[in-house]
C-alpha cells in the first residue's frame, strides 16, 4: 500500500476527491496525513475521514528553509512514500524538493508549460487562449517546471469568467490527480524514470 501525505492551502476539493478514491482497498494507497501552510477549510475533509492533520505557517519562521525543516518533520513523522501538492500555494524550498522529489508531485490548473505560477487560470482567459487544462507534474526547484507526468485539455469557453473556467477544470483535474495516484501506487507510473 503506497502512503501518502497531502499537502493543500484552500478548499481541498482534489483532496477530497482523493480521500474518496482511496477509501478503496483496492486503489492501492492510503492518505496518512494532510497537511497545510494555514488553517485551510479543506483540513475539515481530513477530519471527517478520521486522517491527522497538521499546519507549519511561514510566517512563524525567520526563513523558507527554517519553515520547510519544520514541514518536513511533520511529514516524515507519517513515513510517506509520497507527497501530493493538491492547491498548495507554496514555493518549496530546495531542502524540501531535495528530499522528496520525485517522490512530490504537484497538480497545476493549465498545459504546463503555458501559464505557470499562482495564476493560471486568469493568465490563460487574459491570453486568449481557446484551450487550457491540467497537468500533474513531478515537483523539481522551479515553479511548475518539473516533468510532466499527465495533462488533460479543458476548453475555454467564449464568454469564460475565471470561475467558472476554473471549475471546469477542476473536474478534470480531480479524475486526473485520482488516476496518476492510482498508477504510481499500481506501478503503471515510475516517477524515478520520468524525472531522468
Ligand atoms: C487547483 O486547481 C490547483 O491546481 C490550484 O488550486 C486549485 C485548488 O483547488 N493550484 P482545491 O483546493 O483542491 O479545491
């Protein structure tokens, strides 16, 4: 059984999605822990599944790689075999990346690598852009650099908000997020030889 560690900044409607998938004996991993940079509302998802939580915020801390240590303790504290950025907020840290990656995998609201940062959805609609998406990736030390792991097309709608594309994308990005867990689990996916 593949143990993960979920870390989220928002709602957490991917986290839930995944709480879902994996209450399934079958699917092939276990979220052990959730964690968060704040007192997120999706940490109530966790709890509603009886899975610990747990909050490191940045600002208790003189330096990211001060605030990543602490992170990482709560982390490994739970013996994950990997780590999922489900909307964590965050740039990680080398310390932090060094020591999970590839092992870290991040889910980004766009064709990466069109429309990387906090953004996406916004920068794809200004743009222009007729198509966006999802892409699952392995986290290295840019920002939503690393190799890509899975994307999925989301068309942009003509009269589009930023709403409501997002939303759309978030269905898609739930079942891709479920499906590249399950196939790291099941060994379809080998995170080490896509990060070579
Ligand atoms: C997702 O679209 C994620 O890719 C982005 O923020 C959103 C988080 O949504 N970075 P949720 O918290 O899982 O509902």
């Amino acid at each position: 059984m593949l143990s993960v560690v979920v870390l989220i900044s928002g709602s957490g409607s991917n986290l839930n999605a995944l709480l879902e998938a994996t209450e399934n004996p079958l699917f092939g991993a276990k979220i052990v822990a959730v964690g968060s940079d704040n007192p997120a509302d999706g940490l109530a998802h966790a709890e509603r599944f009886g899975v610990p939580t747990f909050v490191v915020s940045p600002g208790s801390f003189d330096t990211r790689e001060n605030w990543a240590t602490v992170l990482m303790a709560n982390i490994n504290h739970f013996k994950p075999d990997l780590i999922v950025l489900a909307g964590f907020m965050r740039i990680l840290p080398s310390n932090f990346v060094g020591a999970y990656s590839p092992n870290l995998i991040n889910t980004h609201p766009s064709l990466l690598p069109q429309f990387p940062g906090g953004h996406a959805v916004r920068d794809a609609l200004y743009a222009g852009a007729k198509t966006t998406g999802v892409t699952i990736h392995i986290v290295d030390e840019g920002v939503d650099t690393g190799p890509h792991i899975a994307q999925r097309e989301v068309e942009v709608l003509p009269d589009d908000n930023e709403f409501e594309l997002h939303e759309r994308i978030k269905v898609q990005e739930r079942e891709l997020l479920i499906n590249t867990v399950r196939d790291i689990a099941q060994n379809k996916i080998n995170l080490a030889a896509i990060s070579k």
